[in-house]
C-alpha cells in the first residue's frame, strides 16, 4: 500500500461518520419523502439552500441521491426509492433506532461521555436491553424502528427455514416481524417470547401470532412451561447479541430439553460482512458479558447440543448471519 492509499484508508474510515449523519438526519428527518425536489422546494422546513444543497450533495457523493439535469432537483433512483420513502421504510429504521437512540448512546450517553470509551473502561457499567427496555416510552421507539428494519429480512428468514411442520418458539421476538413472515408463509402458529413493556405495543396480528409476556432467558416463562405446547422449531434473530455470552450454550440445552426439531440463529456474526463486526461492536456496548461468535461457533454449538448446521449464509448482505441446525430425531 502507498502513502496516498495509506491515507486514503485511514480518511475513509475517520471521515465516514459524516456521510452517516447526513444519511441519519435525512432519515429522521424523513426528507426523502419529499423527493424529488429542489432545495428551494423545502424552504418552508430548511430556509438555508445553500446549506441543503451541501447536505445533498454529501448524500450524493454516497450515492444515496442524484442531482437531475436541471442542476437543481435531487432525486432518488427507484431502488432507493422503495428502500427510503413511504411508510414502514428503512428510513424509518434508520431514522428512528439508529439516530435517535443508538447513536446518542455510542458517542455521548447520557452523561454526555462516549459510552464505548466508558465501557472499554468499565465494562460493569452496561445495563443490557432488559434494563433499557424496563422503560416503555424507549421499549415503543426501538421496536417501531425495528420492525420497519426487519420487515424485508424477515421474509428471507421465513424463506430459509426447513419447512416447518408445526408450531414455532420466537425467543426476544419484539413485535413479531419474523413471526409474521413465518406464519404467512408456512400456514403454520408462532409464539413470540419477549418483555411487556415490548409486546404491549405490538400492532395487531392475526389468531397464528401470539405474543407471550416473558424473558428469553427465562424457560420457565416460555409458553412450554404452563402448557401442553411441543414445538417444531425455534427462531434465535438478534439474541445472541442482545444477551451475555454466558447465556447462549444454557438457551441452546434449554431448546433442546424441549425437543424441537430445528433451531435458527440470525444475527450479526464475526467474518458474516463488512458491517457485521461493526454492529457486534455496537450491541457490545450496552450488553452486559457480551460475547461476539463466528457462524463456525455458532454451528459448533448447535452440534453440541445434536443438531447438525444445514445451511449458512447472508441473510441481510454483509451484516448478518442465519445458521440452522436439524436434528433427526427427537425425544
């Protein structure tokens, strides 16, 4: 590598968060709904156009929007389109979860201090998702986002599955977006574990998803333990990062105890992509005994406990992993 291409590497990565932020702030501010239009076109919200059209051209610069040939109207392409405008968009997501909540909490807390500094110091200080959640107000505004993020995955993830033969266990499944994409699409029920501060808010669905108040951590609160419940399968989305590593040998034996045929684990998965190690990073600032895991530890873990890894791969591209183990037979 050169000097210039030294340099260039390191400015790509220092420089970075300033793009982020001009997409971030686009988001919440959910500018894109109102494209395409010329800086002057959004004076009654951003009197400055000479401040929008350097916004916009930071997001072009990333190739987030265009600049039509008029040399005053920015627009997005289609594709960007249907992933940055309407309702239940990406935008929303991003917007929402990641503006508003994690990066307040990466780079200031709430003691205006850089938490990922805090926590590299004092690991202790974590308080994990249980503890964030225990307020309703954050538990609501963190699953309003992430179920508009989760929307597109879920269907993957419904797609991947081993063609489920009967009931499914959703463990930390927030407002049901996989559990709704599974049920859909394999005429089957699914139950979601989570807390009640996040399932009381949940939109409506239909008699096939049930939403259980309960800790995924905790078997005794899952639907198995006051009920004549069996299920086929579990899905495991985002909760090894959410939860200490400790944990995820304990919950894999705890399926297991319960004879399901098949487990699914998605998440963000050390060597899974670019950005994989990146949001790894990041839910490792707020969970207490965080342990990040490979697809290939995820695999071995499964295998301890009987089930045989059947596929691997992307789910969403360069940031998350689904690993699926099946066991034969069943107790």
């Amino acid at each position: 590598m050169s000097l210039a291409d030294a340099a260039r590497t390191i400015n790509a990565t220092a420089y970075g968060y300033i793009s982020s932020w001009a997409l971030l702030t686009a988001a919440e501010q959910r500018v894109f709904d109102r494209l395409p239009a010329a800086s002057s076109d959004l004076s009654d919200t951003y009197p400055d156009a000479d401040l929008v059209d350097t916004w916009f051209h930071t997001l072009a610069a990333s190739g987030l929007v265009e600049h039509e040939s008029d040399g005053d109207t920015w627009s997005l392409t289609d594709d960007m389109a249907k992933l940055l405008s309407g309702d239940n968009s990406y935008a929303d997501y991003l917007g929402g979860q990641i503006m508003q909540q994690m990066t307040p909490r990466l780079m200031s807390g709430s003691a205006e201090q850089n938490v990922l500094a805090q926590v590299l110091a004092d690991p202790e200080s974590r308080r994990g998702y249980e503890g964030w959640f225990a307020d309703a107000d954050e538990a609501h505004a963190y699953q309003s986002s992430q179920y508009a993020g989760s929307l597109g995955p879920a269907k993957a993830l419904a797609a991947a599955l081993p063609d489920p033969t009967g009931r499914v266990l959703d463990l930390g499944g927030g407002w049901g977006a996989i559990a709704r994409a599974i049920a859909k699409r394999h005429g089957i029920d699914v139950d979601v574990v989570d807390f009640a501060t996040v399932i009381d808010s949940a939109p409506p669905a239909d008699s096939t998803v049930t939403f259980h108040d309960g800790n995924a951590l905790d078997p005794s609160t899952w639907p198995t333990s006051t009920d004549s419940v069996r299920y086929d399968g579990a899905v495991l989305s985002y909760l090894f990062s959410s939860i200490p590593g400790s944990e995820h040998d304990r919950l894999l034996g705890a399926l297991a105890d319960r004879g399901v045929r098949w487990i699914a684990v998605h998440d963000f998965m050390v060597g899974g992509g670019t950005w994989a190690a990146a949001w790894s990073l990041q839910h490792a600032v707020f969970v207490p005994g965080h342990t990040s895991r490979s697809s290939d530890e995820v695999n071995a873990m499964l295998q301890r406990h009987g089930f045989t890894p059947v596929s691997t791969g992307p789910l969403v591209d360069e940031m998350t992993t689904l690993t699926v183990g099946v066991r034969s037979s069943t107790e």
